[in-house]
C-alpha cells in the first residue's frame, strides 16, 4: 500500500503541481476546475475517470455545470500519498 507523504514532502510535490493545495481539516489536496462549459467538464471526468481505473485510485469530485471540484486523498492510507499526486498531474494534463 501506498505510504502517507510527510507534510514536508507533500508541500514539495504541491509546489509543482498548479493549482492544487491542501483541503484544511483533512489530509487532502485539491482543486477546483473551471471549464469553458458542461461539455468540457465532463470530457473531463470522462478521461479522468479512465486514469483513475488504470491506476485503481478514484477521485472524490463534485460536479456544477462546467466546475469540476476534485478532492484526492488515499483512503486505505488515511491521508495524501504518491498516488494523489500522480493523479493531480494527470487530471492537470487533461485539463491543459
Ligand atoms: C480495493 C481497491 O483497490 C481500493 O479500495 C482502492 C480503490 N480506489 C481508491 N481510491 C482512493 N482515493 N483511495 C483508496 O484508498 C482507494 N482504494
């Protein structure tokens, strides 16, 4: 299983991914997208959610309209590991 990242290393790995932060009151990170419209944000989600099968760890997300809010934390762990980051690169990629 994927081990917690330190508050330290977790801090390091958010400074080179934009836009993303810490959720307060939990061991999370996440952000929030904002797409041209529906159809953007969920193309979205869609790829996304194809990524999140492949490395079998699944967003937490909230979806309005064309905003798309993502909280990523690992459950089994109890808290933010390698793999909410690999995540967060990825959905950033998408959206770029
Ligand atoms: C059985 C399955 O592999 C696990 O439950 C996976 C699935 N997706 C997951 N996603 C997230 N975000 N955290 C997890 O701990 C997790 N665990």
């Amino acid at each position: 299983m994927a081990e917690r990242l330190s508050a330290e290393a977790r801090k390091q790995a958010l400074g080179g991914i934009p836009d993303w932060g810490e959720i307060s009151g939990r061991d999370a990170i996440g952000k929030t997208f904002v797409f041209k419209d529906f159809n953007e944000a969920f193309g979205f989600m869609t790829r996304a959610a194809l990524v999140a099968e492949k490395l079998d760890h699944h967003p937490e997300w909230r979806n309005v309209y064309k905003t798309v809010e993502v909280v990523l934390s690992t459950h089994d762990a109890g808290g933010v590991t390698a793999l909410d980051i690999e995540l967060a690169r990825a959905m950033n990629a998408i959206a770029a």
